[in-house]
C-alpha cells in the first residue's frame, strides 16, 4: 500500500523529470544561446533525468520485490547521477572565467572528493553503516549514513568558495546564477544528512539548472544585442563616410557654373554676384560641416543648406526655377545632408531646359506620429532605378539608410498629381525631439 510520504516521493520526482524535460526542450529549441553552453545543459539535464529515472525503477524494484542486489545497484546509481550535477557547476564556473577546467587543482580536488564518495557508496552494502536495504526491499540509513554525504558537502563548500573568489571576474547575473543553486543545493545536502529529503534534492537541481539557463541565455542576449549595437554603429560609420565622399564628389560643372555665374554678374549686376557668392559660401560651408557631424542635427541648419543651394542655382537659371518654401514647423532635428541632396536631385532630375518654368516645393508639417519633409516639384521626374547617366541613385539611397540607422526615419519617392516627382521624409517623434 502506498502512503502519503511514498505519493509526496513519486510526486516530487515526478515534477523533477518534467522540468528536466522542459529544460532538455529549452536548449534544443531556444536560439540565442552558444555551443559550449548549449552542451553543457544538456548533459547536465540528463544526468538529472537519469537520477529521477532510477527513482522510478527504485519504486518498480520496490514494489515487484526484485532482487535485494538489483535494488542496491539502482540505489548506487541514483546516487551517483544525483552527485554529478556538482562536478558538472565547477566545471561551468571554470568556463566563465575563462579558466582551462583540465589544467585546474580546483576541478581535481573534487574529482578526487568524488571519488571519494563513490568507494564509499559502493562499498557501504558490504559495510552496512551507511545504507542498507532491509529484507522487504526498503532502504534504510546506517549509523554512519551522515558521514556518506560529507564528500558532497565538501564539494559544495569549495564551490562556494570558488565562486566568491571569483566574483570579480563574473558578471552580476552569472554570480547569482552560481550563488543561489549552490547556496540551496548545499541547505539540501546538509538537511539530507539527518533527515530524508533526498527528492527535494532532485528538484532542487532542476530548478538551480532552470535558473543557470536563464542566467547565461540572458547574457548570451545581451551579448547578441551588444553585437548588433556594433553593427549598427559600423553601418552608421559607413553611411557617414558615403556622405562624406558624397560632399567631397560635387559635381564639377555645378561649381564651373556659379564661378561662371558669378564672373558673368561682377559687370552686370555687382551686388548679385556678391549675393551669390554669399549664398555660394554658405552652401561650401554647410556641405564641408556635414563632414564632421555624426549626429542629427537641427532641420533649420539643414533647411539654410538647401536655400543657399537652390539660391545659388535660381541665381544661374534666372527665371526658370522658382521655389517655395512652407516650413512652418522645423522643431526637429534630421541626418545631416538629408533635404539639400534631395532638392539637388530634384534640380538635376526634373528640370528640363527646353519646357518651362520649373517649380520645386518645400514643405515641412507635424504629424501624429513625428514630422514630416515634403520636396514636391512638376519636371519631367525620374527613375528610382538610375540617373541620366546610367548609375544608381546613391545619394536617395544613403539618405534612406542613414534616415534608419541614425533616426529611425524612413524615404518614400512618389510621381506628383500632373508631373514630377514626391519625395517624403518621415521623422519619428522619438528621433524629432
């Protein structure tokens, strides 16, 4: 007949073999988490699953009255899967502090401890003053059945002390990893010496193992996000030094131009030419500035780019190219060499010398969600794939990617109602403030 303590035994071991299971699932299924790390849960899941096994066939042996032998060797094996798991923590405390677990006196003082333990747990059916199994099958504790687990004790004690001295070296949540299981395993062990609590022992495992996983997949986590920080931080470098040479590649025939211009205006009309060499400066200025900033800046810089950009091509094209300006909100803040790129491929691509007037809008607004950037113009348009040359829009495209990286914003290119081209940035408020 079974009685209560037998049901509270097979239910404890029984929650001990699902959560070994669950864990087993974890490592196989979780990404995220490294190969070393990986193995070494598994087998230390295992080595629990195989303890709580030989429980069960402890309670089968029991009750179908196998063997006295055959009960003792399961009750050996029990033991020894249940004494494993301790090996097992030293070994992953070497790991993380990155010590070699072969090379290590700490690992070989257990290992011999270990030893220790298993001589007398194989020889205590021939001694009988630490364990016993009486004639129905049931085991008993010897006299001496306290100095058995001493070994484990040990073992315990200088994993203890072996993770404080090495605290330093460990991160906060790797410490609490190793800390709270050894503190609780060896509460255990020291409470099974003189009373019976060996399945608790069992759970206690799983649930220190649960609690390690835990730790080390949340480092491998932060890890992983690190490395992506990393990324992003080097794709935002590459993106920078595209702009640079971006600032650094002019076009030539534009600057040939407004020198051309500016020589043309010094007889016909002096305070012109100095108004455009003025706006000419400043448009130098702002594009050589962009160089040296890797952060967004305020869109009012970027928007006094542009106007001296489009001033000094309204100055060179007279009354073909008119531009407007609605920017009532300019309360954010934009990658540098995001709006005068756009309103110089507009010019580039959608002015066409033999139609008429060419008109460019530049419109700013607050949204819902963040701000907004509207660069509108009636010309001719132009593919998103290649320009008039036959090569990619690169400046479109690296102000997308910066737009993500830097500020999460994003690009869209649209055709205008009636001709033309649309093109809106988007700034979320997170970025904009």
């Amino acid at each position: 007949m079974i009685g209560w303590s037998s049901i509270f035994y097979i239910s404890v071991v029984s929650a001990s073999l699902l959560l070994s299971a669950m864990g087993l699932w974890f490592v196989a299924v979780m990404p995220g988490i490294d190969r070393w790390n990986k193995h070494f849960f598994r087998d230390y899941f295992i080595a629990i699953m195989a303890c709580c096994l030989t429980v069960v066939l402890d309670f089968v042996f029991y009750f179908y009255h196998f063997p006295k032998a055959a009960v003792y060797l399961v009750l050996v094996l029990e033991c020894l899967f249940l004494s494993v798991p301790l090996v097992m923590l030293t070994v992953y405390l070497l790991h993380c502090c990155g010590e070699e677990a072969r090379a290590s006196g700490l690992l070989r003082a257990e290992l011999g401890l270990w030893a220790a333990y298993a001589i007398l747990l194989v020889t205590s059916p021939f001694i009988g003053v630490f364990t016993y199994v009486a004639a129905e099958n049931q085991y008993y504790r010897g006299p001496l059945y306290a100095l058995l687990l001493l070994p484990l004790a040990a073992i315990l004690l200088i994993n203890l002390a072996a993770t404080l001295r090495r605290r330093a070296r460990l991160s906060r949540k790797a410490f609490l990893g190793f800390l709270i299981p050894l503190l609780l395993t060896t509460v255990a062990i020291f409470a099974q010496m003189f009373v019976d609590i060996l399945p608790l022992v069992d759970i206690g495992y799983v649930l220190s193992a649960l609690s390690m996983y835990s730790f080390a997949l949340s480092d491998q986590i932060e890890q992983d996000l690190h490395r992506q920080r990393e990324i992003a931080r080097q794709q935002q470098e590459i993106a920078n030094q595209r702009a640079s040479i971006m600032v650094l590649q002019m076009r030539p025939h534009f600057i040939y131009n407004t020198m051309t211009s500016i020589y043309c205006l010094c007889d016909q009309d002096p305070k012109l030419a100095q108004r455009v060499v003025m706006d000419f400066t400043a448009y130098l200025r702002k594009n050589f500035t962009a160089i040296a900033s890797a952060e967004p800046i305020p869109f009012a810089s970027e928007l006094e780019h542009a106007r001296a950009y489009l001033a000094v091509e309204q100055a060179q094209y007279e009354d073909s190219l008119f531009v407007e300006y609605d920017t009532p909100h300019t309360m954010f803040r934009v990658p540098p060499l995001t709006l005068q790129p756009i309103v110089e491929n507009a010019v580039k691509h959608g002015r066409d010398p033999y139609a008429g007037p060419f008109h460019i809008s530049v419109r700013t607004r607050k949204t819902d969600s963040g701000s907004e950037i509207i660069v509108a113009n009636d010309g001719r348009g132009f593919h998103l794939s290649t320009d008039d040359d036959g090569e990619p829009h690169t400046a479109l495209k690296n102000i997308r990617q910066r737009l993500e990286i830097m500020c999460g914003g994003s690009l869209t290119i649209e055709p205008n109602e009636g001709g033309g081209t649309v093109v809106t940035v988007t700034i979320p408020f997170r970025s904009a403030e």
